[in-house]
C-alpha cells in the first residue's frame, strides 16, 4: 500500500505509521517526509477563550443594574398549585426554550430576572400558563 492509500484510509496517520505500513518505501521511492505536508497534527487546537476581565465586568454591571436585564414572568393557572419551588424548578424547559428561540439573549442569573407565580382555577379548561417577556 502507498503512502497516499494510507493517508486516505486513515487521514492522521503518523510518519511511523506511514513508515511501518508504507510498501513501496526504500528502493530509491519517496521518503515519508516527502508526505508529512498532508499529515495532520495530532494535537488539537484550541480557540483562545474570550478575556475573563471581560465577561466579569459585564456580569457586575448587569449584576448591578438589574433594570437592564430581561424580566420572564411565568404565571400558571392551576386547579391544582404546586408547591413555589417545584412551579419554578418546572419553568426549566421553557426558559430553555425561550433561549433556543433567541426571544432571550441567555437564561444566566445575571441576564434575566425570573419571576414566577400560580393562580388557582376552577376548571381543567382555565390551566395553562402564560409567559411574559419583558425586555429592558
């Protein structure tokens, strides 16, 4: 097999692997340096992350202005209430989907205000729940 045939089946093969495997090495054919341009570099490479002074700086602002932050109301309409912490701890997926839809920016604390509350109704017609998006 060639040294482009390996290359090919296995696109990161390294020079010894080229070498042990290559068949038409030696005898006057091409050296495997002479293919180390299409061998890839086995260590990926990493984008730099964003300035850290950056990201912390935005979050203090925000922290403090909370005016300028996005408000999500989530109001539900239920027969039967949930206890406040497993209502809020429900409104997950929804806020997530809110994100997936790009109607809010990201759901991290200093980015949106949540504000949740239930209201008990009388029949199985009246539940839902309705979403408020307030935007700064």
């Amino acid at each position: 097999m060639n040294p482009h045939e390996i290359l090919r089946r296995f696109p990161g093969a390294s020079k010894s692997t080229l070498r042990a495997n290559a068949s038409d090495y030696g005898n006057g054919k091409p050296e495997v340096s002479d293919h180390l341009d299409s061998v890839r570099n086995p260590k990926p490479q990493h984008d730099s992350p964003p300035a850290l002074e950056d990201v912390a700086k935005r979050k203090a602002e925000l922290l403090q202005n909370r005016e300028r932050r996005v408000i999500v109301r989530i109001t539900g309409y239920r027969v039967a209430p949930l206890d406040p912490d497993n209502f809020a701890g429900s409104t997950k997926d929804l806020i997530d989907a809110l994100r997936a839809a790009r109607l809010i920016e990201g759901d991290e604390f200093w980015q949106i205000v949540l504000e949740t509350d239930q209201v008990k109704v009388e029949t199985k017609a009246e539940q839902g729940t309705e979403v408020v998006i307030i935007y700064p």
